[in-house]
C-alpha cells in the first residue's frame, strides 16, 4: 500500500516558500518535502504562483508570488466551505426521509446506516453522513438551517473537548475497583454488565440516573427525587430490579457521592458495583458518550425534576431504537431484546422505491 494522502501542512508552505526564494528546482522541494512533484505544482497554481517577467519594468515577484500565510488562509477556507450536496435537495425523496429522521434526533451517521439496511439493493436511496452534514450546512442561512443544525448532537459547526473538572467529592467506603473486574466485563461479550452515572439539571438542582448496558448500549433513565445517596439507592434499584436477574450482573460507576450506598443496592439488586478511578471518565465511556445523546432530550440547564419515570422511559426507548455504528448500526434493543423489536416495522415511515 501506498502512502496515505495528507494536505499540506502550515509549514511545508513555509519550507516551499523559502525554497522558491532560494530558486530551488521543484522536484527538489518535493524531495525535501517527502511529496510528489505534482503536489507542489498544484500548490502553487492554485495559490498565484507566476514566474514571468511582468510586462511593466522591475523584476518577476519573489518566490513567483508565492506566500505560504496566504496559501494557508486559503486551504482553511476551502476546507471549511460546504458545498450543496447535489444527491440531497429540499423536496427529494431522499432529502424527506434524512429530514424526517434528522427531526427524530437521529445522527447523520445513523441516518447513513438506517438508508442502508432499508433500502440494501437501491444506492439512489442511500447516502453518507459526510453528504448528509455538507447538506445540511450548505443551506442558506434561516430558520429550516437553524432546525436543522438544532437537530445535531452538538448544535453547532465545530467540535470541541468537553472540559473535565476536578473530582472533591471524597471518597467512599468499601469501594470495589474497577481494576477488580473480571475480564469477561472488559472484553463485552456477555451481557448484563452496566455503566452508570447521573446528568444534572439547571444549578445542578435536579439529576436524572443513566444506566446502559456495555454489551448492546441499551439505555436505561432513572427518575430521582435527589442526588442524595439514599434517592440514587432507591432510583438505581427500582429500575434495576424491572430487569431480568441475568441481565444485571455488574454496574460500574464513578466515584460520585450519590454512590455511598452501593452496598444497600447490591444487596438489593443483586448487582455487584465496581467504581472508576478518579477522574478517568474514558474508563466509562460507553455511558460518557451516552449522556452527550440524552441532552438532546435533557438539555443542560433545564430542569430535570419535571420528567416523571414514564417519560423517561419514553426517552429510553428512543435512543434504544437508534442504529448504533459500533453495533453495524443494529439498534440497541435488537440485541438487548430481539424477540421485542422490528427493525423494518418500526422504520417503516422512511421513504422506499417501489
């Protein structure tokens, strides 16, 4: 296999540019630079570069007109530019059936693989979710761009870390550690193993209980009357004990206060408790990324108090019923509940070729 394209960088511009200023020869540039000839010609074609000797009196520009800043400030904007997807268009079949599931929170990339299982034999029917995202943020700016973008996981055009606090909640009696599981819980073949967590409301005044199952990402809510140790007790064993005995076998949590009763609901429940190391959320990640879904339907800075146990079980079950690309863009409940779910049933509403 060959080497792997990548664009040019901010200072191989810097290093063409110095070396045009040294009438290096542009095979050698590309030499030094470990890049194709032809690579640095198109670099410089498309950023001005001229070497003749103007018609007016004085001498051909240095470095052919070259400027490595200039160049760069333009790569950024041609790779931030998006263009109108021609495959999608408002009014197509197609565009109605990525519309109508955008609308359902659906992530382009689930989207991507929703088209694909529906329609396996119609490519016309299906597309990517890089087509799907330049679509969507090549449209003219108002209110159906602004739906839309509202629709995506993170409501905006770039992406960004999300900044990780400090931990001073102290520590908990007779933990578990999570480096005490066993490896069958790591390797995420059998299922009936959890990570848990909670999502704060507005002023960290209200919590919703978040449980999902490592094996299939199934979700679970739990309605909490407070963060107090002895609600998320009661929570966490009030949905837990809705499940069968064999599809909770362990849960792993952070070190979080709320926690401090992780006996009471083992002995409750029947679950063992493991607990993370502090500050290390990637140890958790399944629930970590599953918390950035549910603010979709529980956005920070709202108040969390006001969804009863029913409705979040409503909510629940619409991530449940989301393809997952780690799971080949099966649907959580597929695996977690076959004999419940209907993948064609339930997506029966998108648009198919006769």
């Amino acid at each position: 296999m060959g080497k792997q394209y990548s664009h040019l960088s901010c200072e191989e511009r810097t290093l063409i540019q110095l070396s045009l200023e040294r009438e290096c020869s542009l095979s050698d540039i590309g030499s030094n630079l470990d890049r194709p000839t032809s690579t640095i010609i198109r670099e410089l074609k498309r950023n001005g570069w001229n070497t003749k000797r103007p018609r007016q009196r004085g001498r051909p520009p240095v470095a052919g007109g070259y400027r490595a800043v200039v160049a760069q400030q333009q790569a950024n904007e041609r790779s931030t530019k998006a263009r109108k997807a021609k495959r999608l268009f408002e009014g197509g079949e197609l565009w109605d059936s990525v519309e109508s599931l955008l609308r359902d929170f659906h992530s382009p990339e689930q989207i991507s693989g929703i088209l694909k299982r529906m329609n396996p034999d119609d490519s016309a029917l299906q597309v990517s979710h890089e087509t799907i995202y330049t679509a969507i943020y090549a449209m003219p700016r108002g209110g159906l761009r602004k739906d839309l973008i509202a629709c995506l996981r993170q409501s905006r055009k770039s992406r960004r870390p999300r900044a990780r606090g400090n931990d001073r909640r102290g520590k908990i009696s007779d933990m578990v550690s999570i480096h005490e599981r066993p490896a069958e819980i790591e390797e995420r073949l059998v299922p009936g193993h959890w990570e848990g967590d909670l999502i704060k409301g507005a002023r960290n005044a209200s919590s919703v209980g978040t449980l999902v199952e490592r094996n299939s990402l199934f979700v679970t809510l739990v309605k909490m009357d407070s963060a107090s140790a002895e609600d998320a007790q009661k929570g966490f064993a009030h949905v837990l004990n809705r499940i069968d005995v064999q599809k909770r076998l362990s849960m792993t949590y952070d070190q979080g206060k709320e926690m401090a009763w992780h006996e009471k609901l083992a002995e409750d429940t029947g679950i063992n408790v493991y607990f993370a190391d502090p500050h290390s959320p990637w140890q958790r990640g399944i629930n970590e990324n599953t918390n950035g879904l549910l603010r979709q339907y529980l956005p920070k800075g709202t108040d969390l108090s006001v969804f009863t146990q029913d409705e979040l079980d409503q909510i629940a079950w619409k991530l449940n019923t989301r393809p997952r690309k780690s799971l080949d863009f099966k649907c959580p409940v597929e695996i977690f509940m076959p004999e419940s779910f209907d993948f064609k049933k339930h997506f029966s509403h998108v648009a198919l070729r006769s």
